[in-house]
C-alpha cells in the first residue's frame, strides 16, 4: 500500500506535512533518522504511522506524562482497538502496570510511551526483553542535552538501555536545532551516522521587537495590552514573586489576567491554564514553568519582563504565538542590569551548569543588544542561513538603529 494510502486510512490526512514522507520512509528502511522541526510541524506522526505500520511494538520516549497521555488518547481515537497504544510512567498503579503489559505481550501494541526515569528501571528492561519491537523514537530529544532548555540525566542512559533490550533503529526528534544540542543528541545517542531531516525554523509572522526595560516597563506593558483587544497572550517573567506582583498590576488596571507558576498549588495552576484555553481570561501571567506541550494556535502576543535565560529558550518561548500563522508580537524587555541578577540567580548551581548557563546568556545578550535583523540573527544561531536583507517584520528591520555594548558587564565579573 502506498504511504498515502497509509495515511489516510489511520489519521485521515490526505497529504504529509513538510518532510515527513522522507523521514517516514527512511524509519521504514531501517535507518537511524534525526527530526529536526519547529514545534506543530507535525513531528508525531513520523513515528505514529511507521509504528502502526510494522510489526512489533514502538517504544516512544517521552519525557511528559501529560504529553503522553495526550498522545495516547489521541492515537486510541484514531484506532479502533485501545490497546494500540499505552503508556509506562510513574503515575500508574503497579496493577495498571501489570494489565498494561500483558496487553503488549498479547500483541496488539503498536505503539508504547515511556518516561525516561521507567525505562532505566531495571524491572521494565527485564520485560522489553521479551517484547519484540520494531524502533525506539526518542521525542523531544534535546533532553540528552545541557545546552538545550530541559537537560533531563535519564534521558543520557537511553541508548545503553537501548542496546541491554535490542538494537533496532533509532528516531530521534526535537524543535531544538542550535548545532551544539544536534551534536550532543546524536553522540549520546550512538547515531553520528543517521540521516538528518532537518526543516527550516523561520516563522515569519512573528514580529520580534526588544525594549529597552525602565521604570516604565510595567505603563508600557499595560497600554500595550489594552491595544489588543483581549487577544490572547503570555507575559513571562523570570520569579514566581514578579509573576504574583504583575498579575495583581494588570487586574488592577482592569486587564484579564491569570498566574501560572510553580509555586500554585496544582488545581489552581490547571484551572489557570483551562481559563487561558477557554479563552475565559486573555492574558497569563508566568514563569516559563508554562507552555509546555500547550498548543493554543491563536496566542496573538508574547511579552518577556525579564530576558529569557537563552536564545533557545527565547525561540520556543515566542513560538507559542501564531501557531495559527496569523500574526504574533513578541516584545522582550531587556537591560543589561537584568544580566547581573539572571547571574546571581545560577550561583548555587554546579560550576559547569553555570558556565553554560552563563555562555547562553551572553549569547541572549548579544542578540538584544544588536542592530542586526532579529529573524537572520536567530536563525543563524540554529544554523540555518536567512539571505534577505530585511525581513520586514522586526524592530531592527523596520527601524534600522545604531549597535550598543553592554553585554561587557557581565563578562567583567
Ligand atoms: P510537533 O510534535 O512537531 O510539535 P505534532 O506532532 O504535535 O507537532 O503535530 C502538530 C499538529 O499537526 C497536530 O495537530 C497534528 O494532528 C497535525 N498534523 C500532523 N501531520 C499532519 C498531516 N500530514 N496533515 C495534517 N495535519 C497534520
Ligand atoms: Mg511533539
Ligand atoms: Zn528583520
């Protein structure tokens, strides 16, 4: 049957979205493959419809249990067996575990979500041993990393579990394309000789513009948020406290806010989040605790109070606006006092960790302090070359201004 054919008779999809034909095809080979591609670009399905295609059953490591979850509902809607797809984290009852392994055994699994942190216990090992299995995706693979934003350790011992239960191809997947994070994933990973489908990172309707942050920060926040017109949007910021004190300005000046950090107790945080979706209130107040895994495609706006700890970061965080391709303004307040607290707060960590995080923020620094097109500046820091002069949807494109240098405070310390 012909990939398309494919396609359609189990998610409905008339065509493949951007390379996931090529990608699909070189999983099917047997090859290792590296998905690199912006979140929504529909990196699920290249591991979705090759596990439902082949025999066996797919481990999918993921490093949420909500995210799992999602998925799994998802693919049992789009099936007509529920054991098609299940889980393993450490949500579930050793009783559930039990059930959930014996339907796999039975064999009508195709596809099996793991948290990192369950697959390195040594009890799951001993069973996919007697499991046969047709590949091992790896989502969001920029975990291995700690140059990516979400360093998760266990996510360094998948490929020895790997090869302790049997060696089949590896996929590995992420929206994070700086070429450090590409190259830790593919060592960590054993996979040097994998074939890369890496797609292009431009979202070109998104509008980047940095501030200069003063004490009119907070004024300039609200008048800009009143000129939405209740159009959906985020306002980072670095502390959970500054999060508590803007929600409170923005109510007060009769703005439509929520917070969400991790500091509310969890009901609280999941009701905050369900108002944003619903669109009951328009604006979230929060700390970057928030938008994993969020996928609400009409965020028309997203506000960084506080510089964002890297471009990485930074990226995933504005890419929560215009999902929908509709238009999305992200203004990011920066100064260069800002650096010297961001610093301040990495002390307690290992000197390697602050080292790195120091690196990143002197790179964050740099592009807010640069008069070069934001687009071809962000985009180069993912490898990826922009060749058009002036992209027309950037402050620094729209009003060319002189360079300031200020990032040298913090490379003085
Ligand atoms: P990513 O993991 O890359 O962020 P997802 O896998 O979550 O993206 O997919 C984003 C959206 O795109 C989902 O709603 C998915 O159903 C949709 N999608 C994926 N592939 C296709 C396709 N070929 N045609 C139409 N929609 C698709
Ligand atoms: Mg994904
Ligand atoms: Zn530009």
């Amino acid at each position: 049957m012909a990939l398309a054919t494919e396609l359609k008779k189990h998610f409905g999809f008339d065509t493949f979205k951007g390379n996931q034909e090529e990608v699909i095809k070189n999983l099917l080979a047997g090859n290792d493959t590296f998905v690199l591609m912006p979140t929504g670009g529909g990196k699920s399905l290249c591991y979705q419809l090759p596990a439902l295609m082949m025999q066996g059953t797919a481990i999918i490591i993921s490093p949420l249990i909500a995210l799992m979850k999602n998925q799994v509902d998802a693919m049992r809607n789009f099936s007509e067996d529920d054991n098609v797809a299940h889980f393993l984290n450490s949500s579930l009852t050793k009783a559930v575990i039990d059930q959930v392994k014996s339907d796999i055994t039975a064999g009508h699994t195709k596809l099996l979500y793991v948290a990192p942190e369950s697959l390195t216990k040594q009890d799951t090992i001993e069973f996919l041993k007697t499991v046969p299995i047709s590949f091992y995706a790896v989502d969001e693979a920029h975990c291995i990393s700690e140059w990516g934003h979400d360093f998760r350790p266990d996510y360094r011992r998948i490929r020895p579990i790997i090869n302790e239960i049997s060696r089949r191809p590896i996929i590995a997947l992420t929206a994070t394309a700086t070429p450090k994070v590409q190259h830790d994933i593919q060592k960590n990973l054993g996979m040097l000789e994998a074939r890369i489908f890496k797609s292009s990172f431009n979202r070109s309707n998104l509008f980047y513009e940095i501030r200069a942050k003063s004490q009119n920060t907070d004024r300039d926040i609200i008048r800009f948020i009143k000129q939405q017109d209740d159009k959906s949007g985020i306002v980072y910021c670095l502390s959970r406290k500054k999060v508590e004190e803007l929600t409170e300005l923005l109510q007060l000046n009769e703005i439509n806010a929520l917070p969400y950090h991790a500091g509310l107790d969890p009901n609280t945080r999941a009701a905050n989040q369900d108002a944003f979706i619903m669109e009951k209130v328009s604006v979230i107040v929060a700390t970057i605790a928030f938008g994993m895994g969020i996928d609400k495609p009409d965020v028309r706006f997203v506000i960084h109070y506080d510089i964002p700890k890297s471009l990485e970061g930074y990226y995933q965080e504005t890419g929560r606006a215009g999902r929908d391709g509709g238009e999305g303004h992200c203004i990011t307040f920066y100064s260069s006092k800002d650096l010297a607290k961001m610093e301040k707060f990495m002390q307690n960590k290992p000197l390697v960790e602050q080292e790195i995080g120091r690196q990143l923020l002197i790179e964050t620094a740099a592009y807010a302090e640069s008069s070069v097109c934001r687009r071809k500046m962000l985009l180069h820091y993912f490898g990826e070359e922009y060749n058009i002069d002036n992209c027309g949807n950037c402050d620094n494109c729209l009003n060319p201004k002189k360079q300031v240098e200020a990032k040298d405070e913090l490379c003085a310390t």
